[in-house]
C-alpha cells in the first residue's frame, strides 16, 4: 500500500461563476499513472470529496492517482455541459501532469452513478466535436482516455420513459430527466438515444471495467448488462463484475478487494509498455 498526498480546490475553469475543480490524491512514487474520478448524484447532486477516505485515498494507496472532479449540475447544466466540464478536466490533467507529478500520457476515467454516465460518454467520444466543448482552454491536448471504470451508472437514457400510465402518474419523474433538461421523457426520442452511452459504443472503445451490485434499486444491473453486451458484440474489451449482495452506493464497491481489483485493471492498461 502506498502512502497518499491529498491536494484540494485545483482550479480547471470557471463558467459563469462555476468553478470546475477538482482534488489530487497522489500515491507516493514517480509519475504514477492516473485515473479521473467523476462523483454521483442524478446529476443534480454531489461534490468531488464525496467518498474521500474510503473510495478516492482507496484507490490511490494501490498506486493510481485520482484526480475528483466537480462539474456543472442540473438544473442550471443539461447535456451535453457536463461532459465539456469532464474533457476540459482531462485535456487540463495533461497540460499540467509534469506539475501533478503524473503519467499525463495515458489517463482513465472512472465514475459512479451519474458519473459512471459522464464517464462513459467521454471514453466513448473521442474526437466527437458537439462533446468536446471549449471549457478551460487546453485545446491543443486530447481528451482521450485510455481505460473506463463504469460503476453502476446508466446506458439508455430512455429507459425510464418505457412506463405505463399509471407508473408515470404516480412515479416522480425519472432522474434521467435532469441531465436531458427536461421535466419528463414521455418516450424515447431521438434526443435521449444521442445522449445515451448505447448509441455511442464503437469497436475502437478504450478497455471497460464495469461492475453493478445486484440489489440495485436505482440504476437496474441491466443497464450495465446491456453496455457491457454492447461492448463486446462491437468488439471492443470490456469485463462486467457482478457485486453480490450491492446495492446503489453499496459499501461492497468500497471494499478493500474491490479496490484493487479496480486499481489493477487501471494499471494494466494505464502502464506504458516497451
């Protein structure tokens, strides 16, 4: 295990007031590759320390470094704003990796729930100008990431329209709704299928880990299920992990096994190799 060096409120941009910015946990040892981390929420909630000690300072002691990241929240951001703020984070992680003391070269993302999401649509975008925006400069550096950790977020964004009348008079509406902009998603619509990860998957995608519990009341495990499916029909490497006994958040993805399991699979494709 490695010892952890925190450094917080790192400015990346500020946006009409909102400041992106993000906390470094540093493990000891030279340029350690790195992985940016994208918190949960709905998109409406959360904040880059969230799950310091146990989640980010975690997964740092087995020698990645984090990189926590804030980014806009609904409703004042609605796609595709939150990815810009998450490219504008990596391309701002390599601008400044010899100042981090980070392998800049090869970065990954990571993200839970919401920012499972977020984190999905930019390792799914490379090159895609409507995703890329032009939040904090640095345009001269790539948002390319080079592996993706995907904890129980969503695939289909239009899934949750798929309800009868009487669910959606009695439901409140889905949480898919605040990163559309929109009060309700009344059916699938061609919007929420370009904002979904499905609609994205490509043979050329960065390796995926993705991981679910199976008493997950919130995202169903399906939606990682049909990712990950997606994925491999494509051609593309992904590993899907089934949590037993997890439900959303559940501590069992905090665990010291799952962690490592976590920061392996990052090393193994965030380690330059001869």
């Amino acid at each position: 295990m490695n010892d952890v060096i925190v450094k917080t409120d790192l400015t990346i941009a500020t946006i009409d007031g909102f400041e992106v910015a993000a906390d470094l946990y540093r493990p000891s040892g030279e340029a350690p590759p790195l992985v940016i981390y994208i918190h949960g929420g709905g998109w409406q909630l959360g904040d880059k320390a969230d799950g310091a000690s146990e989640r980010l300072e975690g997964l740092a002691s087995h020698g990645v470094a984090v990189l926590s990241v804030n980014y806009r929240l609904a409703p004042k951001a609605a796609f595709p704003n939150p990815i810009h703020d998450v490219k504008a984070a990596v391309r701002w992680a390599r601008a400044n990796a010899a100042s981090l003391d980070v392998d800049g070269d090869r970065i990954g993302i990571w993200g839970a729930s919401a920012g499972a999401y977020l984190a999905t649509m930019v390792g799914l975008s490379d090159r895609d100008t409507d995703l890329e925006g032009d939040v904090g400069g640095n345009q001269d550096q790539s948002s390319r990431v080079d592996a993706v950790v995907h904890w129980f977020g969503p695939s289909d964004l239009s899934a949750n329209s798929r309800r009868s009348p009487v669910e959606s008079f009695l439901l409140p509406p889905p949480f898919e709704t605040a990163i559309l902009g929109e009060s309700e998603v009344e059916a699938p619509t061609a919007a929420s299928w370009n904002a979904s990860p499905l609609s994205r998957v490509h043979r050329a995608a960065p390796p995926f880990l993705i991981a679910h519990g199976d008493r997950d009341r919130i995202t169903p495990i399906e939606q990682s299920r049909h990712l990950h499916d997606a994925l491999v029909a494509a051609g593309a490497d992904s590993t899907f992990t089934v949590l037993g006994g997890a439900g959303h958040e559940g501590r069992e993805f905090d665990s010291t096994a799952n962690l490592a399991q976590t920061a392996a699979f990052l090393r193994a494709h965030l380690t330059p190799r001869d």
